[in-house]
C-alpha cells in the first residue's frame, strides 16, 4: 500500500508569465518580465511571454485536460499587473474576470486552486518607483493581497505569498540575470527584506479575512552536499546553507534571521535595515504550511577563485563556466553525479534528506512539494511525445516522498512542475517540463505526452504508480 494519506492532493503547477501571454491585452500593465525579456540578448533566442503556450484564452481546454487527468490540485500564479496595472490604486476589472472565471473552471471540475500571488512578474510601474528596494511595495502588494482575497477568498482554500524570494532577489540583485538585473548584494539584502515584510503583512491581512483556508510561503529545496571531506569545502557547504537556505527559510518559520549571517551582512553592509517590530511582525504572522520546490542538489567545494556566476541557459551539457562567490563557495560538478541537458544533478535522496532537514530546523509545519520535475528535450516518436525520461524521475521524487512521510514528514500534497510546456524564465521553450505538449509549428495546439497518461494513474492509484 502507498503510504500517502488520504487527502494528499495530486496536483500539478505553471506561473503566469511562463504561460498565459496576452502580456499587453484587455487592460493588463506591463510586469518587469515583459519588459526586460523584450532587450535583447536577456533571455535564451530572444523569447518573451507576449504569448507564450496562450493560456490566456485557452485555459478552458487546459482545465478539460486536467480534469481528464483526474488532477486534484492545481497552483497557478496571479499576475499583479493584469489586476492592478499600476502595482495599486485602479483595479482592472478584466483582470480580476479572467481568474474568477479560471478559477470558476477549475472548481467545477473538482480541481482546487492554489494561488501564488506573486511569481516574480512585478508591474514596471512599481519597478519604475524602486521596485523591492523601496518599503512601498510592500504596501502594495498587501493592497494587492487584499484585492485577491476579496475577490477569490469565498473560492479558494490555498494561498501562497511569494514564490522563491533567493531565485528573484538572487539573480535579480546579485547576479543580475532577471530583472532588475543589478549587481549589488547590500541593495539584494535589503530587497529581501521587504519581500519578507511584505510576506508577513499579507499573512496577517488574510487572518482578518473570514477566509476558511491556509496560507504559506513557497521556496527552493537546495540540498548542498561538500564535495570531499576537507575542512575548506565542509565549511563551504554550511556557508551555502546558512546563505542559499537559512536565510530564506528561519525569517519566515522562525521570525529571525540566522544570527551569525546577520552580523556579518551588517557589519559589511549595514543591513538589512529593519524597522522596529518587523522581527515581531514576522514572528507573529507564521504561515500555515511552507511549500518547497525540489529540482537537484548542489556540491559545494572552497572558493579561493574569482566570484562567477555562469549558468548552462542553452541545454548544451557544460557549456557554461561556474558559479561561486570569490571566498565562500562554489557549486561544481558532483563525478558520480547523473546530470540533466542544463547541468541539473537528478538525486531524489536529497527531497527525503531536504523534507527531514526543514522538520528538523523548523518543527512539524505541513509542507506541500510546490514543484518538482525534469526540464528536458522531449523525443517525438511516431507522432508521440515519448517522455521517458521525465516519468523516470518522476517516479523516483515519488518514491522519495513516500520514504519522507514514512519517516514522519506531515507532506500534504504534490505539485510537479509543470502542467503543460511553457516558457522557462532564461531558457525559452526548448527546455519542456509539461504533461502536455506544445506544438508552436501548428497553432500552439495540445498533446498528451507519455508522462500524461502515467500520471493519470499515478493519481487513480493514490501514487501506487
Ligand atoms: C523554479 C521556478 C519556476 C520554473 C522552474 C524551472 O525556480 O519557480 O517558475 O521556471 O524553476 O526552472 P527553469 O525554467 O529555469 O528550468
């Protein structure tokens, strides 16, 4: 018998930008993607979301997918901008139609929504006005919040704040491969810092909703293994935790940052500057459940070199250099490891280690796995989208949060990214994650991979697979 329990839900996930298109239509404002994915050279082969798998207008015929696979959950993105153009202030009110209907759709197929408010697609506007450096867009993004439960709160049980603050603010202000494409680790940390604020604002306007339903906070579960047993990379490897992890995870599950960290970033930089109560306010305004998005591990070595920070965007096996901060560490190849086409070490031991760390760090808080998937180039064999591959994996990640929850771990549900093939942040299509493919030769029309019809029973079955 499976070991998951009954009302574990099966889902599956996207995010706006990466899926809807109609960027600029019925009344939406620009977000930060639809601008910095329209200057050249930022994104793989000049892609954008102006119209990416067009769920926009399709998503009736994504939902008839979804409910002939028997899907019980499925989370999506809010895109901010398409309801409140400016960041806040007038409500676009073909905006807010679009994810009632959405939503509408999905429930009268028994499918639960689960809502990301925010995946990364800040409105330009507030962008334009300091974006997440500046305190007042944590003002309006609980403005922003607020709109969302009013209008959805009497549908929808699930809500998620943020999606993966160390990827937006990392590659946002550090390495400055999205948007705003800074390179200032001081002005990142403070950014960060109003993602917290803003995060833990939102959980307390929802407690003063009458809303029946929980809310969290959405992160990347990194695993970092020290590629040998040397002091030098063993204290690298729990720098990379204390940077990559702690500091995302202990504000918003212990309401403090890790003590040691913070008194070396403000000694260095003189942040985050927070203002007082804002350590209480994140203290008193927990979430419900932590959602964590599992992909690969990490191996980490000492970095005596140079700070790099390449990333394989084409899918051509190492063909970027590395990625290390000059003095603390470095990620680099594990040799035993099995890698994806864009370098991703495959290692489904590190969701069961990854699950049993966050219980031991942080107490038996209900966890949702908010993705997890093979990002591949899918063979097409007699007309059929032969993902082996990505069922493989899959059921492996499965198997691994089975062993999870034997051991004890309170999982509730399970969110493979993604849904149907969409558009990758950095790496345009060719990169698929989908149960659903998408032929952009022909119209952007549907078809079922492999990997559709095995999840189909993975999902009958309870994930006897
Ligand atoms: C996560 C994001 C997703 C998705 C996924 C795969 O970090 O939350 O939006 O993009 O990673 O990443 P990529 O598209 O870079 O392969």
């Amino acid at each position: 018998m499976a070991a998951f329990p009954d009302n574990f839900l099966w889902g599956a996930a996207t995010a706006a930008w990466q899926v809807e298109g109609a960027h600029d239509e019925d009344g939406k404002g620009l977000s930060i993607w639809d601008v910095f994915s329209h200057q050249p050279g930022t994104t793989y082969q000049d892609t954008n979301g102006d119209v990416a798998v067009d769920h926009y207008h399709r998503f009736r015929e994504d939902i008839a997918l979804m409910a002939e696979m028997g899907l019980q959950s499925y989370r999506f993105s809010i895109s901010w901008p398409r309801l409140l153009p400016a960041g806040r202030g007038e409500v676009n009110e073909a905006g807010v139609a679009f994810y009632s209907d959405l939503i509408d759709a999905l429930l009268a197929n028994n499918i639960e929504p689960m809502i990301t408010l925010y995946h990364w697609d800040l409105p330009q506007a507030l962008q334009d006005e300091g974006g997440w450096e500046s305190r007042a867009t944590a003002t309006a993004f609980v403005e922003y919040a607020r709109l969302c439960y009013a209008r959805y709160g009497d549908r929808v049980k699930r809500w998620a704040t943020f999606n993966e603050t160390i990827v937006f603010i990392g590659h946002g202000y550090i390495t400055g491969s999205h948007p705003p494409s800074v390179n200032n680790t001081a002005r990142a940390i403070q950014a960060c810092h109003h993602v917290f604020v803003a995060h833990a604002l939102a959980v307390q306007a929802f407690r003063n909703t009458d809303i029946q339903g929980e809310i969290g906070f959405v992160n990347v579960l990194q695993p970092h293994t020290p590629l040998t047993q040397s002091a030098e990379d063993i204290a690298a490897t729990e720098l990379a935790d204390a940077i990559h992890t702690h500091w995302f995870y202990d504000p918003i599950l212990k309401g403090a940052y890790p003590e040691e960290l913070l008194e070396q970033t403000q000694r260095l930089w003189g942040v985050p500057q927070c203002e007082p109560g804002d350590m209480a306010l994140l203290r008193d305004n927990r979430c419900d459940f932590i959602g964590l998005n599992y992909y690969r591990r990490e191996t980490v070595a000492a970095n005596p070199g140079e700070t790099s920070t390449q990333a394989n965007h084409s899918g051509e096996r190492q063909s970027a250099g590395e990625f290390g901060f000059k003095g603390l560490f470095k990620f680099v190849r594990n040799p035993q490891g099995v890698y994806t086409d864009w370098d991703w070490e495959i290692w489904p031991q590190g969701l069961t280690d990854g699950i049993m760390m966050i219980k031991a760090r942080y107490g038996d808080i209900p966890i949702y796995i908010t993705e997890n998937g093979l990002g591949a180039k899918d063979p097409i064999v007699d007309g059929e989208v032969v993902d082996d591959p990505r069922i493989d994996y899959l059921r492996m990640h499965i198997d691994a949060l089975e062993n999870a929850i034997a051991m004890g771990a309170d999982v509730r549900g399970y969110y493979p990214w993604s849904f149907i093939d969409l558009l990758s942040w950095l790496n345009g299509y060719k990169k698929q994650y989908g149960f659903v493919y998408v032929d952009h030769t022909q119209n952007l029309a549907r078809k079922r991979k492999k990997s559709y019809y095995w999840y189909q029973n993975v999902i009958a079955s309870h994930g006897e697979q």
